[in-house]
C-alpha cells in the first residue's frame, strides 16, 4: 500500500499538464478524391494527472493539389495506311494519358486513340480487291468516260 501512495504521490507531482500521443497517418484524401482541397491527421490528448488538457491543435491538415484530370501525351505519328486503294484506308495514331502518382484516380477524359481515311482519291480498286469500299458505290462520271467510288 505504502508503494502504491509512493507511485500516486510521483504522479501527482511530475504529470500535472496533459501529453499528446504521435500524429496519427494523414488521411489520404488528396489521393482519393481527386479535387479534394485538404487532407487532414490527428493526435489524442492524454490528460495529466490533475485531469488538465495539452496545449496545441488536435488536428493538422495541408492542402492539396490534385486536378480534377490528368493530362494527355502529344500524339504519336500516324500509321501507315492500311489500304491504298480509293477510300477504303485509313490510318490511326494513339495517345498516352500522364497519370500524376500522387493522384491516382486524376484520369484524362476523351479518347487514347483516332482513325480517319489516309486516301482521298476516288479511284476504282482493281481486283481482287471489291472495287469500291463498303458505303461506296460505283459510279460512271459519263463526261470524263471514268468510272469512280461516290457514296450511295
């Protein structure tokens, strides 16, 4: 008993005011919620002895500065075309999104890829391939005596 009073007495004596426990881990809503404007951690107060608080902020936060989109890469070179012959060939090229690590959910909007015709001549395809392209029909230009690819 008379160690127990010894202990009480020591407490009473050295832990008058309160002590704050680490900071907790910052919250990771900048990573989470692209846009979001602040991120924030804790840290609890441990009241002395005399039941007396800890001077100080519970909670710390910072700003963030995540965009709302990640930006996309230049374009790359288009393909070559995939078909010489009258409309029918196109040609594509790509793009890469530049995702930010720090914002992982930041994506860019729009499309990664595009195609469009590489040939903007009408002529007649010969065989074997279809003379004209599909949604192009044969058509005789009668002043010129040529035949070309018009749409239907």
């Amino acid at each position: 008993m008379k160690s127990v009073v010894i202990f009480l007495t020591f407490l009473a004596t050295t832990a008058l005011a309160g002590t704050w426990t680490d900071w907790g881990a910052w919250a990771d809503t900048c990573v989470n919620c692209p846009g979001a404007t602040y991120r924030g951690r804790s840290r609890v107060c441990i009241p002395g002895a005399d039941m007396s608080g800890c001077t100080g902020d519970r909670l710390e936060k910072e700003i963030c500065n995540c965009p709302l989109e990640a930006e996309w890469g230049e374009w790359e070179e288009w393909a070559a075309c995939d078909n010489e012959c009258g409309f029918c060939g196109t040609h594509a090229r790509t793009r890469t999104c530049e995702l930010l690590p720090e914002c992982p959910l930041a994506l860019c909007t729009g499309d990664d890829n595009e195609s469009e015709p590489c040939s903007d001549t009408d002529k007649v395809c010969l065989a074997p391939s279809p003379s004209c392209c599909n949604g192009y029909k044969k058509k005789v230009d009668i002043p010129t005596k040529r035949f070309y690819c018009g749409l239907d």
